[in-house]
C-alpha cells in the first residue's frame, strides 16, 4: 500500500466516523468549518496536512512501536475528553504549548483515568526502547500544529478535537496494517514501512 492510498482510506474511515455522529452521509464534519476558514474551503487538504504531519511525527520517533498495545492503550483517551482536558490545561500554563508541557498533562489524564501503571509500553528483554505514549501523542499534537497554525494561536483550541479524530483514525489504520503482517511480523519491519510513508509524506 502506498503512502497516498493510506492516506485515503483513511480520510474515507475519518468521513464515515462523522456520518455516524451527525446522522448523515458520510462527512467531512467539522473539519469541512475549519477547513473554510483556514484554507479556502478544501477539508481535503486541511485532512492531508494533518494527516502527513502525523506520520511524519510517528516516523520521527527513532523507536519500533508495538502498534497493538499502542492503540489499545491510547483509544480511551482519544475517544473521550481526557486528551482535550490536558490540552486546555496545559494552554492554561502559558501561552507557548510544548510537547514537554503537554506530555506531563497527558500522563496526568492516564493517572486520572487510573492507567499509569500503563503510561510505558516495554517490549521484551532483546529490545532497550520503550514508547511512552503521553508523549508520542503529545509530540504529534504539537507537530501538526506547528504545521497547520501556530501552536499559541487561538485557532488551535478549535483544530485540537479534529486532530486528536485523525489521530485515532491513524492509529486505527496503523494498528490493522501492523497486525496483518504485510510488512512483517515484527515492530522493526513495520517501524520501516512508516519510515517508507513518512518519506512519501514528504515528497507528496
């Protein structure tokens, strides 16, 4: 699969997540107001940009993710409103939002939610890395924002619900593809495979 047929079948999943919220066809939802007002009414390149700086985010990670336990881990908080209450917390500190700052919140929500015996994921003894999920989310927030608007603009605060959609639909994709084995059996050879999109990111 290439990285702009990833790319999308999911804004395709992402469409019809909000067909089921909004009772609808499928829909771009409430990307397509956000979409009007930052780029000329084109929900799909807004999706794109987000899209391209979350792979682009996972990929510069320099650990092999176990996208199983990752997603089953993080599902909770991007399908309810922890992530959004640690990021209104994190912007109440100050205006500047980093990843560091956001991380801490994030795990915070993990604590709240009764995960932080969760919030490291290990792999088995052959392998030094562990993923901490905080702040892989954290970095691919701060990421797309970075890209799409300023990370201290008001706007961010309306785009942050619409990231943190696209995101659970990234894992959601990244999760099925990773336990098909296409790219192989193993968190390495999969971590390859997202080098290879982020890379086609890039060039798109």
């Amino acid at each position: 699969m290439t990285y702009a047929e990833l790319r999308a079948q999911n804004a395709r999943a992402y469409c019809r997540q909000n067909s089921a919220l909004f009772g609808l066809v499928p829909t771009w939802g409430p990307l397509w107001n956000c979409a009007g007002q930052m780029s000329g009414g084109d929900p799909q390149s807004l999706f794109n940009q987000i899209h391209d700086a979350s792979i682009r985010a996972v990929a510069a990670q320099q650990a092999s993710v176990d996208w199983t336990q990752t997603y089953a881990l993080v599902r909770p908080l991007l399908e309810a409103q922890p992530l959004l209450a640690a990021l209104d917390r994190a912007r109440d500190e100050g205006p500047t939002l980093t990843k560091e700052l956001l991380a801490r919140h994030i795990r915070d929500a993990f604590a709240c939610a009764g995960l932080q015996h969760l919030t490291r994921i290990r792999f088995d003894a052959s392998q030094k890395m562990a993923i901490d999920p905080s702040t892989l989310l954290a970095t691919i927030i701060t990421a797309v924002l970075g890209v799409v608007c300023p990370p201290t603009a008001a706007f961010a605060a309306i785009l942050e619900p619409i990231i943190a959609a696209i995101i659970k639909v990234l894992f959601s994709s990244l999760t099925t593809q990773f336990t098909s084995g296409t790219y192989g059996a193993s968190p390495e050879a999969f971590n390859a495979q997202v080098q290879r999109w982020a890379e086609e990111a890039n060039a798109s």
